[in-house]
C-alpha cells in the first residue's frame, strides 16, 4: 500500500521519511517547487536531528520519493495524508485554505477509493468540510480521517518513531483498521492507539497545545511572583514537579512559547471556543502572559542599562524559537532583538542552525557571528535567548574576557546563580 504525503514540511517530511523508514513506499508532495527541487538533489532544506540521514537512506533504497506531481502521489497511493500548513488567519482563527486546496485537488485528481487523512492541526468540523470539498470534485468513493501530530521540532524523528499515542478520528472500524496497522511499526512498546470520533481528534490536539502553553505561562507568572519575593523558582519548579499528580515536564520559566504550533494553536481555540458561545478565560490569560513575558525580560535588560541602550552592544546567544531547530516563527528572539535595536543597541548574535533564517527576519541589522564566542567580542553583555546545548558550559574565564563588563541575561536559566556570582558575573536570569 503506497502512502502520499501532502505538504513536505516539518510535519510531512518527517512523517513520509518515518512511514517509509517502516518499509511503505512514500511520495511526498508539495507545490513549493524549489523544496522539491532540492529534496530530489538530496538536499534538506530544514534542520531537524537525523532527518537528512534518514531521508537519504529511504531515498537511496528506492522508498520515498519527491514529486510537485499531486496527481501522480494520490493516483498510486490509497492513503493521502493532507499535512500542509494551517497558519493563524487575521481574526486568529486557523486558516484552513490550504488544507481545502489539497482536498479539491485529491477530488479532482483521485481514480478509485482511497482514505484521506487529515494531520494539519485544523479546528473540528474540519473533516467535514474536506469531505464536503473533495466530495464536490469525485464521484469516486473515499473516507476521511482526523489522525493529528504531536511530534516537536528538534526530537521529531523519536517522538514519530515512538509516539506517546496515536489518536485517529474515525466513524468506520475498518477504515481505523488500516491505520492502525499503517502505525503498527511505530507502538510497538505497547503505547495506545485511540481510535475515538472525528470531532475529539479534532479537539484533542488543541486541547493538548493549550494545555502545554498554559503550564509554560502558569510557570512564567510563578517565576515573577519569585522574583518580588525572594523565592527561587528552580526550586519552586522541583518541589512541585516532583508530585506525580503534576509531574516534572514543561515547567521551566523562560521566555515564553514561540514557534508555529503554540501561538497558533492557543488563538484558535480561543477563537473555537467564541464561536460557540464558551469565553476562554484561562487561554486569554495564556496568551497575555506569553507576551507580556518577553517585555518583562527585555524591560531587565533595559533597567541594567538605565533605560538607554544607545552605544551599547548585546550578544545574543540563540535565535530558533527553541533549541536544534533552524524554525524561527514566533521566536522570541525576533520580539527581543527587534526591542534592542528600536533601543539603539547594537546586535551581534550566533544560533548553531537558525542563522540563514533569522537572516531573513533582520537582513543586515544584526551582525550574525559564526561562534558564540564571536558573538561577544567587545559586548556589553551576552544575552541568552534559546538554550542551545552548547551554550550550557561555556568557558566562563573566555566570556568574561571577551566582554567589555561581565553581564549576563539568562533567558533560560541555564546556570547556577551562585556559581556565576562566584565568577564575578552580574547574572540576570528568570524568576530567581
Ligand atoms: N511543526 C510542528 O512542530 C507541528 C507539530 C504538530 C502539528 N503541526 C501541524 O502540522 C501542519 C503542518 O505544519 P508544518 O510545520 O509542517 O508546516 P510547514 O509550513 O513546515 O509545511 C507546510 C508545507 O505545505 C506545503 N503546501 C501548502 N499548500 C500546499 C498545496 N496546496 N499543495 C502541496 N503542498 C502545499 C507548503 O509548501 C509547505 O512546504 C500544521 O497544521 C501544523 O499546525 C505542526
């Protein structure tokens, strides 16, 4: 059973190159010409850990293949998965357009039945308004599937291997048969499969992102409340974290959420939820703290400098929103560097992937540094923004050499403070 995969972004790509690594033959489709282009040169053209080896391997085995042909991928294939984006639209509900581009596209060019799976992030109703769209261009027969996607940027090859679950939205038992059996490779350390209706597939990935924003705010506000107080949220963070019914993930305070799931995500079900007729309470809360989280930190970095960073030079270390991905969508970085600049300050800044992307965001009114090291010759201070494993243990002797005051901005807490107060460092960081 052939698979095509619509749209070869980091959710496509990853889940055409898993489902092929599982011996299925793959083609991946997108309408991005230049993407094709050099995934058929064996080129990536996004930084993901072991992708681009697992691409090659399934490529040069004959496995998985790239085509800008959406005729030619649906025709072969009796499972189309639709995973191209689904961006926030101006009045912040999700704009399905693209995802209904691709059912009328699979309608017109379909030959005989085949199972359409949705794995964009979409609102419910979703599925029934592809079905609808690919139902107005074929007369052919087909069914419709909501199986969204929980893999994160920079672990997305191990958590699609080894997903937590998989959720399938279906009506049909035979037609959860065959996907189940399509993710039998990927569970088998007996990790659920839950087959439920479309509409809770459909809620229960936005359920799971708002959820997860909510604890990194929750955090953010906990880490501002220790700060006033003189608690440290590191161990705020393991006393709670250590109690099973909390649980010790996604409790770091830093910058807030970025990247292209979370933002989006938490907007659309607000946005669901108006609808409706439900206010979101909690979410609105969610959000204004994930903004106003930034300011607070750039408002530290401000006071430090007596609110004047005109002549002033800030290294800062990271630009993706989170660390091994070159993904620069709603990094803090852009809201960080952008307040900087306004400031007056001048920017050197170093991240081991982002760097050709976060060129497309600032062009040339940020000095990009090859090293980190680079970065902070003749700084002001090093500003920390994405915790980059490489940023963990840096030789603090050379920084402090290389700056021309040793100051550091932790946006991550990636130190402890008392050994940087030990090293003569004025060290910044959060909720501590
Ligand atoms: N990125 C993540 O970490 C992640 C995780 C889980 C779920 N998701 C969801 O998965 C979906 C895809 O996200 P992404 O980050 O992979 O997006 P992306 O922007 O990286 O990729 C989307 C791809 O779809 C292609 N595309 C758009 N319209 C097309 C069309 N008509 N025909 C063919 N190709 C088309 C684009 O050219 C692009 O290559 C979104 O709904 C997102 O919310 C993303």
């Amino acid at each position: 059973m052939e698979v095509c995969v619509v749209g070869t972004g980091y959710v496509g790509l990853v889940a055409g190159t898993c489902f092929a690594d599982s011996g299925r033959d793959v083609v991946c489709v997108d309408k991005d010409a230049a993407k094709i282009e050099a995934l058929n040169a064996g080129k990536v053209p996004i930084y993901e850990p072991g992708l681009a080896e697992l691409v090659a391997r399934n490529r040069a085995e004959g496995r998985l293949t790239f085509t800008t042909d959406l005729a030619a991928g649906v025709q072969k294939s009796k499972l189309v998965f639709i995973a191209v984006g689904t961006p926030q639209g101006d009045d912040g509900r999700a704009d399905k357009r693209f995802v209904l581009e691709v059912a009328r596209g699979i309608g017109r060019t379909m030959n005989g039945y085949k199972i359409i799976v949705d794995k964009s992030t979409v609102p419910v109703g979703t599925a029934e308004e592809v079905r609808a769209a690919v139902r107005s261009e074929t007369s052919h027969p087909f069914d419709v599937v909501s199986n969204p996607e929980f893999l994160k940027e920079g672990d997305a090859i191990q958590d699609f291997m080894k997903p937590d679950r998989v959720v399938i939205g279906t009506d049909k038992p035979e037609v959860a048969e065959v996907i189940k059996e399509l993710y039998a490779p990927f569970v088998r350390t007996d990790k659920p499969i839950l087959v439920m209706d479309i509409p809770s597939a459909e809620m229960t990935k936005y359920a799971a992102n708002a959820l997860l924003a909510t604890k990194i705010s929750f955090m953010n506000e906990i880490a501002r409340v220790c700060e006033r107080v003189g608690a440290d949220v590191t161990a705020v963070r393991k006393g709670i974290g250590s109690d099973s019914r909390i649980g010790p993930h996604f409790l770091f305070p830093g910058l807030g959420y970025g990247g292209s799931c979370f933002p989006k995500d938490v907007q659309a079900v607000i946005r669901t939820g108006a609808d409706h007729g439900v206010e979101m309470e909690i979410l609105d809360a969610v959000e204004r703290v994930n903004q106003s989280q930034r300011q607070h930190f750039i408002d530290k970095v401000m006071r430090h400098f007596g609110n004047d960073l005109s002549g002033r030079t800030l290294a800062v270390w990271g630009l993706s929103f989170k660390p091994r991905t070159d993904d620069m969508r709603m990094a803090p970085s852009v809201t960080i560097i952008e307040a900087f600049l306004q400031a007056g300050a001048i920017v050197r800044a170093h991240d081991p992937e982002a760097m050709p992307e976060a060129k497309r965001f600032f062009g040339d009114r940020v000095v990009f540094c090859d090293t980190n090291y680079a970065a902070i010759e003749g700084a002001d201070a090093v500003v920390i923004v994405t915790e980059w494993n490489e940023f963990r243990r840096p030789d603090f002797e050379r920084v402090r050499a290389s700056l021309k005051q040793p100051v550091i901005f932790d946006g991550r807490n990636l130190y402890n403070k008392d050994e940087m107060q030990a090293l003569g460092f004025s060290y910044h960081s959060i909720g501590r």
